[in-house]
C-alpha cells in the first residue's frame, strides 16, 4: 500500500533548500513530518530543523515520526503567521532554510470528523487549529447571505456564489446546516450545469477552509516575515495548491526581488528600495507525472523557491 503521507515534491524541495553548510530549517507546516524527515536526511547531521504546525494532532504524528532524529527536532504549536515570536522564543534569530507548504493536510481531509472534506460525511469544522475559535457551522449558520455570498466567491472564485449562499439559508430556516453532506446536497442543487469533472462544491468548501482559517492574510503575514528571518545565501520554498495562494506568493516574491517601489516610468529610482532575494524558479516548478500517478492530490501543487541576497 501506498503511504497516505507523501511529501509533496520532495526531490524538489531537497534541491532548492538544502546544501552541506545549512545549520537551521524551519518548516513551518510540518504535518505528519514528511518534508522534514527528507529535510533532516539531506542535511548535515549537525542540522537542525524547528517544524511549526497549528494542528496538534499534526504535532503528536510528527512528533511519533520523527522521534529518530532525536534533538535535532523541535516541534511547535502554533501559527506560521507567528513564526518571528516562535522563533525569537526558540532563541533562533536567523534560519538557513524555510519550507512552507500549504493547504490542507491528507491526514485532514481523511478524517471525517475534521470537516474539511464532501467525500465524507462529518460534522462542519474545517478549522486547522481545534484549540482555539468556532467550527465554520457556526458562521454558516449565523451570517447573511451577503455575507457567505462574498466569501464563497472571493476564496471560491465560484460563480454561483449568490445563489449557495441563498440556498443555505433557506435550508438553514428548516434545519441547521451542520453536516458535509447536507453543504454538499445545497451546494450540488444550486449550481445549473455540472460536468462531472470536479464535483460541484469543491469551490465552496475551499472557499470557506480559506475563510476560516485566514490563509491568505496568515500567508501574506508569513511572506514578510520570513526573508528577514532568512540568513544571506538561505533559502525558502514555497509550494501552493491553488490560484490565490500561488498569486500571493508569485506577487511578494517578485517585489522583493525588485527591490524598488518607484512607478515603472520613473526616470530614476527615488525610494531607494534594494533586491532583497533572487528567484530561483522563474515558473512554478510542478509535480513530475509520475508523482501525480504515485499522490492524485499533489497535481495542482506549484513550487516556487527564492534565495535570499
Ligand atoms: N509538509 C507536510 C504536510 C503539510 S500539510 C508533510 O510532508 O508531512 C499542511 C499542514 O499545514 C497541515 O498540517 C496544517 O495543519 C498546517 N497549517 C496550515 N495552516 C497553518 C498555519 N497558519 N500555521 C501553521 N500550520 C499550518
């Protein structure tokens, strides 16, 4: 059987992010610990890797998985959003190394009771961090139709946002809407056409996962953070899985490595701005097809890497 865990892109990752003089990563989504182990056995056995994550059973795994490399390892709970204040608590000021891998985990879509799937049936949670805030029931079951409306379609890109957002609350008015597949059934019955390809709410469920756990603002949180954390000549990988977060950080890297700020027609440079990293992937580096046969879920995976100056 195939593991259900497998880092996305490793060979990749490994050739961006590691080399003989790294000291300190920083995997700041560290899961089930995938990337890592392939991190922490690439590099010097002097290294060492600190592995965030915002889900506590994904620290316990990770914490099962990678208790061989012993105290080279250490694992936090917390927000990649939070990464300077984790590390400064870590007395860590600079790392060589930053992998940041986006989405939602295999481990988490597989667990019914996670929410974060219409294949199967569970309550609606969809929150990484169970520590802490509301299950996404409670907003679906609060908020207006305005409201959901414009979530869906500003993380969904769903066209028929207006019309899922309406059918919730009319079904809402019969009964709470608290399942997967009582969103999925509302989701199914108000969209018109559906081809088969991709099953009709995979837009709205995406939509409200983003939603509810902030990944565009955590993203653009951790983007500004993380160059200054990174020593000269470090480098960082990012890998996205869908449109929005690959934008983001399309569009942070190529401003640092610009530099300047000044309007394109400007005759000279007047504020001063300086290149902060190099790309080192001019496009997204995707998954080889034979790894999109070996993890289905990892075709719509997009690498991006940088160095920084
Ligand atoms: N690279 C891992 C898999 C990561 S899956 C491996 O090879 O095993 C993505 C992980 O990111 C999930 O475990 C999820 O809980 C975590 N995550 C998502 N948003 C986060 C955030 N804002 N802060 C920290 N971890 C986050």
């Amino acid at each position: 059987m195939k593991p259900r865990h497998i880092p996305v892109m490793a060979r990749e990752v490994i050739h961006y992010l590691v080399n003989g003089n790294s000291e300190i990563f920083l995997d700041c989504t560290v899961g089930a610990g995938g990337h890592a182990a392939k991190i922490l056995e690439a590099a010097s056995p002097y290294s060492r890797l600190i592995g965030i994550d915002t889900d506590l059973e994904a620290i316990a795994l990770a914490r099962e998985n990678l208790s061989s490399y012993g105290d080279r390892v250490s694992l936090i709970h917390g927000n990649f959003a939070d990464m300077s204040e984790i590390l400064s608590q870590q007395g860590v000021s600079q790392v060589d190394g930053i992998i940041i891998d986006l989405g939602v985990s295999s481990l988490q879509l597989d667990t019914p009771d996670r929410g974060f799937s219409f294949r199967n049936d569970g309550p609606l949670d969809m929150r990484m961090d169970r520590s802490s805030g509301q299950p996404i029931s409670y907003d679906l079951n609060r908020k207006s139709a305005a409201e959901l409306a414009e979530i869906i379609r500003t993380f969904g890109e769903e066209r028929w946002a207006k019309r899922i957002a309406s059918n919730i609350v009319s079904a809402r008015e019969r009964s709470a809407v608290i399942t997967t597949t009582q969103l999925a059934e509302i989701v199914k019955k108000s969209v018109p056409r559906y081809s088969g390809k991709i099953h009709p709410a995979t837009r709205t469920f995406q939509a409200l996962r983003i939603y509810k756990n902030s990944e565009l603002a955590n993203l653009k949180s951790f983007l500004e953070q993380a160059i200054p954390t990174l020593r000269s000549g470090g480098r960082i990988c990012a890998i996205s899985f869908h449109s929005l977060e690959d934008r983001v950080v399309k569009h942070t890297f190529r401003a640092m490595e610009r530099g300047c700020v000044c309007p394109p027609d400007a005759p000279i440079c007047i504020c001063g701005g300086k290149p902060e990293i190099k790309i080192l992937t001019k496009r997204p580096v995707t998954p080889q097809q034979e790894e999109i046969e070996d993890n289905p879920r990892c075709r719509s995976a997009k690498l991006r890497a940088a160095a920084k100056l």
